[in-house]
C-alpha cells in the first residue's frame, strides 16, 4: 500500500470521492491550513478500513486509490502488522509516499528515504484509516483505541510493490486525474427507511439498524454491503451482487495510461458516461443516444468536450471502431446487416483527452427480405426442356421459404408470367420448341417479403442440324454494291429460329471468308465495295448451336462506273467551211479503260437548240467539214463505256468566218439623214452602220460626199448651288448654245446621292430654289438640256452640305415607375419624386448638350441624357411639364405638355405586439398607422431576423396577426414590419424583441407499485432527462382510505420512493408529476398529473417482496365488500378441500 502525501497552504478545490459508500473524513472539509492531501493506493487483494463517525467501519477493496487530507500536516497514524515497516520516501517534486513493506523488503530505488523508519504509528489515531490485508473469511468488529493489540488487524504478508504501481500526484487540483477518478460516482447505497405511517410521510426517515455494525467494502468504486450481527461472513440473502459504476469500462476496454510526471498537462479529465440508448431499430439502421456529462476543468470553466462512439459487429473479429465523434448527442447507425447483433459504447473526450468507455450495449437489427438472388443459370437443355439452377441469396434473419421463377413464354415482349413456385433451387422448362430463346428471372421470399427480381437471362433451346444451304443468288449489281438473296433450308421446321451467315472473299485483302451478315433475314444488300472487282460469296445456316457447312460459292463482279466528261476541248483551224475540235481523256475513266467519244453539235445560240451527234469513236480529235460561212456553232463532248455515259461538258462556241466579197457599188442615201446617223444602200443590201468592218475586206467603191443634220443639245455645265439656310438652297446654270436647233427646256435633278435622284424642275429658267431640305446633310444634283432633237446628256454631278441647327421636338415625353438609373444614395419615392423618360430627337448636325424641363414658372437644367428624376416635390399634387432639347446651335422647341401627378404618401409601419407565447410558438398582432388612414387593400410585411443576423420575410398579407410555429423554447427573436399600399412601400418599423417561454415537463405515465414486506410498498416511475440543463424534481401525491384529496408524500430529485404503515385491504392511489427548476430564474414549473396507478395491500407470508396488485382502472370497477365476501369465502371453501384431499392421502 502506498500513501501518497503534498503540502498546501490553502484549502483545494477536492473533487468528489470515488463512490458515496467511501466517505471522506471530517478534518478533510473543515478548510483548516496548511492542510496536506493523503493519496492512499491500495493493491490488488488488499483491502482498506475506514471507521465511520459512528462506529462502523467502511472496508475499501483494492485496487483503488483513496484522496485523504491531514488536519495539522503530520502523516496520519498506519498500524502495519509484525514482520512489517512503514517508510516515509520523498522524490524530487516534494510528493512524500509511505510505503508498508516486509523488513526483507527495500523501498523502491527511485525514492530516497526523507524520514527515518522508525516513525511509526500511535495508538491515539486508531480512529483515523487503518490498513488491513484482505481476507474473505474474517471479519474485525467494531474497536475503540486501545482495545485491540495491533497485531491481531493482520492474518496475511502483503504483496511486493513495484516501482511501476506507484501512481503519482501530477497537480494540486488534478491529484485525482488518474482513470480509476475519471469514473463517475456509483450510485448510492440505499439506507434502510424507516416505514412510517401516511400521516407522517413528509418527515424525515429514521435509521432502523442503528444498532447494526456494516462494514461496506469499495472494490475499483463499486460497492458490496454486509450486515451481520457478529462474526463469519454476510448471510446470502443481504448481500447484494457487484456493481460497475455507470460507464467504467472493464478491464479488458481498459487503454493504457501515460505516466510520465515530466510531460503530463494539466487539463480536465472527463468522467465515464452511462450505457448507450439504442432505438429505432430497423434492418439496416438505429438510432444510439447519449446523455451529457459535465467536466469542470482546472480554471473552474467548462472546456469543450466531444463524444466518440465505438461499434462493434459481433460476427467479426471482435474489435470496436469509432463511427462518430462529434459534439451531437445522438447518431444514426447505418448500412447495418438485417438480423445480426451489434454493440456499441461511447467515451467523452476533452481537450484531446480520452475518458474511459462505458458499458456497451448490444443490439439486434430486424429481419429483411432477402437479397436480389444472382440470375438463374443453365444446366442442361435440349430441343423441348431447359433446366435451371440458381444459388440462394442471404436471406437476411428469416428462412427463405419459397423461390418465384417467372419467364416471357419466348414472345420477347417484356412480359413476364409465373412459371414455377417452390423451395427447390432448380426448375426443368418443359413443352418448349427448338432453337427458340426464352426470358428467365428469379426472386427470393421469405417471411418479411419479396426480394427484387434478378437480372433477366435468355436461354436457347437445341435444335435440329441445319442442311447444307444453297448458294446465295444474284440480284442486282451496282458499281459499289450486290444485292443477293437466298432460300430457307427444308429441313427447318417453321417453329424454329434460323440465322443465316453471308460471308465474302475479296482477294485484294486475303484468301480468307469474313462475315459481312449474321441474321434473319433471305436478302441482303453488300456495300462499301469497288467498281468493277469480283468477288466470291457463300452462305452458313444456324439453327440453335448448330452450323451447316458453308454453301457453294457465288461469283460475282461489280459493274464499272459512269466516266467523267473528257476535259480540255480546243477548237483549231477554223475557216468560213471548217474547223477542227481536239479533246482530252477523262481524269475517271469509271474503273474501265475502254472509252467511247461522242460529239455533238448545234446550230445558232438560241436557247431551245437541237443537238446532233457529229462524231462517235474513240479517237479524241475530229475535222468538221461543210459547215456554213459565218456562222455560229455549239459544241459539247461526252464520252460512254460499260457503265453508261458520262455527263457533257461545257459548251464550246465556234463561228465560221465570213468569205471575201466583191466589188461594191457607190453607197446612196436612203431616207433623211440625222446628225449622227444616215442610211446607205448599195446593191441589193442595206446595212445601218457608219463603218461597215469586215473580215475580209474587198476593194473599196467610188466615194460619195454627204452632209448630217442637226442633233439634240450637247453635255450642260455643272449648275452652281448656293445653301441660304438649313433648309434652303438657290441652284442658277447657265444657257447653253444650241446644236442648230434652240433650246426648249432644262431639267433638274436633285437627291442626297445618285441612287436618289429626282426631277424637281423642268423649263426654261436658269434658277430654282429648293426648300424643306434637313440639316446637316449631303446633297448632289445635275443638269439635262432638251431641244426638238432630243435630250442631251447630263452635266457632271455636284454635291452640298445644309448647314448645322438647333434640335428637333422631342418626342416621347412620359413618366415611368422607377427611374432607370437608380442611385444609392438619393433614394427614390413616388411621393416626392418624378421619374421621367424621353426619346433622343435628331440633333441636326451639332452634338446634343442638355435637356431644358419646363415645370411653370422654373426651369430644370438635365445633361445629356435621355431620363430624369424631379425631387423634393408636394405628395398628391399635379404638375404640367414640357421638354426641350439644346445643341452647340442652341435650344429646340418644347414638347407637347405632360400633366402628371404625385403619389399620396405610403402608409407608417403599425405597431407590433406580442397576443400569446408559448415554448415553440408566438403570436403577433399590429395596429394601424398612426400617420395616415389605412385603406383596405393595404398588405403588411413580416421579418424575422435569422441566425446570420439577416431579416427575411415570414408573412406577407392583409391579415393584423400572425402566428408562428417550430420556434426554439426560451428563445429571443427580433421582428420589424412594413406597410405596404398603392402609394409605395412604407418605412420599416423599429425592431421588436419577443422571448418564448419555457417547456413544461412531459405527462408520465402511471407509477408502478410493488409491494413490500409488512404494510409497506414501493412506488416507481419514470424518469425525465434534464431538459435544457434545468434538473427535473417529481411529486408524488396518495389517495387511500376514506379521504377524497390527494397528499404529497414526496418531492424530489428521485424516481422511487417507499410508503409504509398502509392498512391492509384498503384501496390507494398514486400519482406522479413532474417539476421543472429553471436554473437562470429559479422559477419552478410543474408538468400535468399523470394517471394514476390503483393498489390494494394484501396479507402474504411470504419474506420477499412481490408485486401489489397494480391497476390502471378506474376507482369505480373495484369490488365491493359483498363481491369481496364471496370471494373470500371461496377461497376458504377451496382450502378446506384441498387440506382435506391431502389428509385422506396421508392416512
């Protein structure tokens, strides 16, 4: 045993002892200073005495650790038993350990001696701890100092103590850091109560074993009691069975701690936690649930601690993995196996420090349907049957029962009908024709459900030896496919599926067949093949997993394809008679070289020409004889092999040349002659030329003098423009001299280009002034003289410019809903604001500078724009507005008038009230405005700020009230509304603050009454976490006898409670409700009554307690004291027969 020891000079902040069956001494809670901590270690198969105030003494079963405080710093009195030795060993932090030792024994090496060994124990402090062996078959009674000689404490040696047991004491305010003080306490022992009677419920209980010695031995904090009146050990049936504190884990969870002094921290060590809930149980998933803990650390405050939840599947190797870690109280296991045992457990952890593991607790998910088996497999087939197997799925916890086998009856149809029904896992499929494939799929039931269909397979049945076909047959032949067909084979009946296999050779790839069809079909069309190329075919049938041998082979060749026209045609040697065409070959001959010339010709250049073929041969060049002198031909060339005939080409015009002429007589005149044009005549010819040109000229004839006559007005000179203004220009030309004829008028066209030109004056003036013509703006014009000839030909074209002017009315003058180019910081309102739009005029040359708004008597200045907002207006009022733009050439002239009218001002935000609360609800109401009267149609708009401290709508209506639900109990929220009308939206109201209430307690339900020994029972019930860290407190009220009221008899944190000093044969009531004590207001709020539970007390002999007669009806469905007699005297008539029957058998 090792007593651990630290000086202080101030009283500690000492952690609760280990169990509350390990009191602490009195001297270690009176604060006196200086104070020293005692740590006392006591090993495994050692046991710890502590004497009670009251004379018992408390026995402490190791291995554990007991905190201890000296009253006055001496070490405290330890008796040790003969052949032993205490030592006193101080290491190097100050820490002083005693340690009790045989005299054969050293203390450890890494502790030097600091007091000599022979500081022992006296008498005088027997009444402090003493330290005795264990021994489970003495029992020490109850001493006074001095009664007892020190060696009759001890019966056995103690163990050896190694260095490495030694725990030491790491901080002042941590020296119970160790894991056997990360356990929560143990519940308490209960004491026996003194049964009193109803009257006297609410007092307190008096201790009934007062003159009773127990002796309560703690082993790793968990507690056994033992009562005896002296001597030997405890009777069986007081003693009660082990108990692990809530949360510790066993020794086999235990993880190994870190001792070393120099690098531990000092931090909060988190206590064990209680066993796990599991619910919400499912095949595949479950719901674990937790309840906090509460860690103080070394500062006093609460450091941030998180939970991590172990799981552990029983069918696998045994170890536990962390699924969650977290700060949530509650997880949802998923992804579980059907029907399989699980167990889980959860540690808390703080700071990085891991708290020991609670009990597990173990569960068993629900059964399942089983799984999608695998597809059905063939094992054997033949022309009518097809056998199958199939491999049974997991039937997740419950015996797969039956097996669904469905298939589409070979109709390919999607379809699916039920073919076989039963707990076998194969199936022979009878009646079926050859080589016909059929659709399977199977599925799994079980006594939860119907698994899913597996996956669909087709099986095809055997069929007959298919005979050798027919060669495929030719069709058609193309230049790049063959259509070929065939027959079906005789000896397939009509029932029974064939596939036909056409392969080919091409012997420019390989000496070998490859398949180019596999299916039903008689026909087939071969493409992607080469012009005028042979190739060899041959069919294969199969029916079912049969093949025929391949048929005889079909020879076939492809034909050649239509040339292209033959290219280059030249025509040479041409006379007045004849001329020659020469031709290149085609650049595609078609795939054959063997190539035929056709040329054709036609006469004259009409559109309807008739054309006939003048040479046909395979020369490509030929002499066209005959022909007619100057004369016009057309030519074209195509050219013709196996595959037909190629396209022509392109024309090709040839003319024949005139022949020379003879001697021409001398020209006459013939008709008038015009200044520019006669008419001669000589032979039998009349030709209207001035110069006649020929191709072969003849000798000239005698030569004739001849006079024109006068022609029309010769080319006027460019007319002069002057531009007076924007929209007029003056346009003079001068007379121009006439061609022996006078002039009888001038024409004059004007437009802004050639394209536009138009007449715009005719006569005989040489001035005209145009007008309406726009600024800034090009114009040309040009000049025509006319006589009694005709019209001469026009002057040159000349071009103006109009000047620049000031800008056109402004068109589209209106009033818009918002303006279109908003700004933060002006904001905008329709009841002082105007928001104005136009449309740009023409500027007329000059860039546009600003807008002029003309609004009575005031005059508003915008810039370059094309909208704008008038401010700082009367609401409800009428304006009359006109606009007008201003260029570098100044202002245009103003718009139409505009009348527009102001908003009335939008409604004030109403009040906003709170009508009802609630723990999850509020319900808020508003008024009117106060500012204006609100109209009908007037809609208000909720907001509720949320957790980003955001306002977002909640309501949004005519309504005055609004309710809303799923708030959070004690919890403040923040609102602010808006009213809303057809003036605008108005201002938001100031922000409101409102609070929920808090919850209270859920109804329990009826106690559970088990009755005791004597008059006395036992009243339980159920119990409520804490909600929102308010601790829950229960009452518990009775109704017995004649009274008509209920009484408290009990009011407390417990969920239990014992009634004595009932009257037998009495009817009682018991109800419980629960009691919630609000921690911030020390308000406490009471939950409803819950139903309550009906007892009786009936005699019994028997000494262990049993169950009272607990009912949940109603007072008036008891018996009444004649059904009571009767069933008395029943129950005596039925004794005396039974006593009777076994006397006449004893006798």
């Amino acid at each position: 045993m090792f007593v651990t020891m630290m000086m202080m000079d101030q009283m500690l902040d000492l952690p609760p002892p280990l169990s509350n069956e390990v009191p602490m001494m009195h001297h270690m809670i009176n604060g006196d200073a200086p104070q020293q901590v005692i740590l006392v270690q006591v090993n495994p198969g050692e046991t710890f005495t502590i004497r009670m105030e009251d004379g018992a003494l408390q026995c402490i079963q190791g291995p554990a650790e007991v905190p201890m405080m000296s009253p006055n710093g001496s070490i405290p009195p330890i008796h040790v038993p003969p052949g032993y030795v205490s030592q006193v060993l101080e290491d190097n932090t100050g820490m002083r350990r005693v340690v009790v030792t045989p005299h054969s024994e050293c203390y450890p090496p890494s502790y030097s001696p600091a007091l000599s060994p022979s500081h022992h124990i006296h008498p005088p402090y027997l009444t402090h701890p003493h330290f005795i062996p264990a021994s489970h078959t003495s029992y020490y009674p109850p001493v006074s100092p001095g009664d007892v000689p020190p060696h009759q404490f001890y019966q056995h040696r103690l163990p050896p103590i190694f260095p490495e047991e030694i725990i030491p004491l790491y901080n002042i305010s941590t020296f119970m850091g160790h894991e056997e003080y990360c356990k929560p306490p143990p519940k308490k022992l209960k004491q026996p109560v003194e049964r009193t009677s109803l009257s006297q419920v609410t007092s307190p209980l008096s201790n009934s074993y007062k003159n009773t010695t127990a002796c309560t031995t703690t082993a790793n904090g968990y507690g056994k009691s033992h009562s005896s009146p002296g001597g030997g050990g405890g009777s069986p049936g007081n003693k009660r069975p082990d108990r692990r504190a809530r949360g510790s884990p066993k020794h086999s969870d235990t993880e190994p701690q870190d001792h070393d002094v120099d690098t531990r921290r000092v931090q909060a060590v988190p206590s064990g936690m209680d066993k796990p809930q599991v619910s919400n149980v499912q095949s595949r998933s479950a719901l674990v649930s937790w309840t906090p803990v509460s860690v103080l650390g070394s500062s006093g405050r609460v450091p941030s601690c998180g939970y991590e939840l172990q799981f552990k599947d029983k069918g696998r190797d045994g170890k536990y993995k962390v699924v969650y870690s977290g700060e949530e109280l509650q997880y949802t296991l998923t992804d579980l196996r059907p029907a399989t045992d699980y167990h889980v457990r959860v540690s808390t952890v703080c700071n990085s420090v891991k708290g020991p593991s609670s009990d597990a607790r173990a569960f068993t998910t629900h059964s399942a349907p089983p799984d999608t088996p695998l597809p059905p497999r063939l094992s054997h087939r033949t022309k009518s049957s097809l056998t199958l197997q199939w491999k049974p799925p997991a039937d997740n916890g419950s015996k797969i029962t039956n097996y669904v086998l469905e298939w589409d009856e070979g109709k390919k149809n999607s379809i699916f009908h039920e073919y076989y029904v039963g707990h076998q896992r194969h199936c022979k499929v009878m009646r079926l024709c050859p080589a016909v494939g059929y659709t399977f799929r199977v599925a799994a039931l079980n006594d939860i459900g119907t698994s899913g269909f597996s996956t669909e397979v087709v099986f095809y049945t055997t069929g007959s030896l298919p005979q050798t076909s027919l060669p495929p047959r030719l069709v058609q032949a193309g230049p790049s496919w063959v259509t070929l067909e065939w027959t079906r084979p005789n000896s397939c009946s009509t029932e029974e599926v064939v596939t036909y296999i056409l392969e080919m050779q091409d012997e420019t790839k390989g000496l070998d067949f490859q398949a180019v069809y596999s299916g039903l079909e008689l026909n087939r069309k071969v493409e992607s093949l080469r012009r005028n190329t042979q190739y060899k075919f041959r069919l294969i049938t199969c029916s079912g997993e049969w093949h025929s041998a391949p048929s005889s082979l079909l020879v076939c060749k492809t034909t050649p394809d239509r040339p292209g026209p033959p290219v280059n045609p030249a025509v040479n040697t041409v006379t007045y008679h004849s001329f020659c065409v020469t031709w290149e070959p085609p650049q595609d001959d078609g795939g054959s070289g063997d190539l035929t010339y056709v040329l054709e010709i036609s006469e004259g250049n009409s559109e309807e020409r008739q054309w006939a073929t003048l040479y046909r041969g395979p020369e490509r060049k030929h002499l066209c004889e005959d022909r007619k002198p100057a004369t016009s031909y057309s030519l074209r060339l195509s050219c013709v092999n196996v595959g037909g005939q190629s396209q022509c080409s392109d024309d090709l015009t040839v003319s024949t040349h005139f022949p020379p002429p003879g001697r021409c007589q001398p020209p006459s005149i013939v008709g008038n002659v015009k200044h520019k044009e006669m008419t001669l005549q000589w032979g039998e010819t009349v030709i209207f030329l001035y110069t006649l040109l020929f191709s072969f000229y003849g000798p000239y004839s005698e030569s004739v003098e001849i006079s024109t006559a006068a022609g029309p007005p010769g080319q006027c000179r460019p007319p002069a423009i002057n531009v007076t203004s924007h929209t007029c220009a003056d346009v003079t030309w001068e007379n121009k001299e006439s061609s022996g004829i006078d002039i009888s008028e001038y024409r004059l066209d004007w437009g802004r280009d050639l394209d536009s030109l138009e007449l715009v004056y005719s006569g005989t003036e040489t001035y005209f002034q145009i007008s309406n013509l726009e600024a800034s703006t090009d114009y040309c014009c040009r000049l025509q003289a006319v006589n009694q000839a005709g019209a001469g030909p026009y002057s040159d074209l000349v071009t103006c410019r109009t000047p620049a002017a000031a800008p056109d009315v402004v068109s589209g003058f209106r009033l818009v809903d918002h303006p279109l180019n908003p700004t933060e910081s002006e904001p905008f309102s329709h009841s002082t604001c105007l928001a104005l739009t136009w449309d740009e005029p023409r500027c007329n040359g000059a860039e546009m500078t600003s807008y002029s708004i003309s609004m009575g008597d005031s005059i508003i200045t915008a810039g370059n724009v094309t909208c704008h907002v008038i401010r700082d207006l009367l609401p409800d009022s009428e304006y009359s507005l006109q606009i007008r733009a201003e260029n570098e050439m100044g202002p245009g002239p103003f718009s139409q008038t505009l009348t527009v009218r102001t908003r009335p001002l939008p409604p004030s935000p109403p009040r906003l009230e709170c009508a009802a609360v609630g723990p999850q609800s509020l319900k808020l109401r508003w008024g009117f405005s106060s500012r204006s009267q609100l109209t009908d149609d007037t809609t208000y708009v909720l907001q509720m700020e949320d957790r980003n401290q955001r306002f977002v709508v909640v309501y949004r209506g005519p309504s005055h009230t609004f309710k809303l639900q799923r708030l959070s109990e004690s919890s403040r929220y923040r609102f602010r509304i808006q009213a809303v009308s057809e003036a605008g939206e108005g201002p938001f109201s100031d922000t409101y603050t409102f609070c929920t209430t808090k919850s209270l307690p859920q109804t329990l339900k009826a106690p559970r009454v088990v009755q005791l020994e004597g008059n006395a029972c036992e009243v339980t019930w159920e119990s409520i976490p804490p909600m929102r860290g308010d601790r829950i407190s229960y009452v518990l009220q009775v109704l017995g006898g004649r009274g008509s009221d209920y009484k408290q008899v009990h009011k407390g944190d417990e969920t239990s409670f014992q009634l004595s000093g009932l009257q037998w044969n009495t009817d009682y009531r018991v109800r419980v409700f629960a009691c919630r004590r609000c921690a911030d207001t020390l308000q406490e709020l009471c939950g409803s009554f819950g139903p309550s539970a009906h007892f009786n007390l009936r005699r019994s002999d028997a000494t262990l307690a049993v169950e009272a007669d607990v009912t949940r009806v109603p007072m008036g469905n008891t018996l009444t004291d004649e059904q009571f007699a009767g069933l008395m005297v029943f129950g005596v008539a039925s004794l005396s027969v039974l006593m009777a029957f076994l006397l006449q058998l004893l006798i």
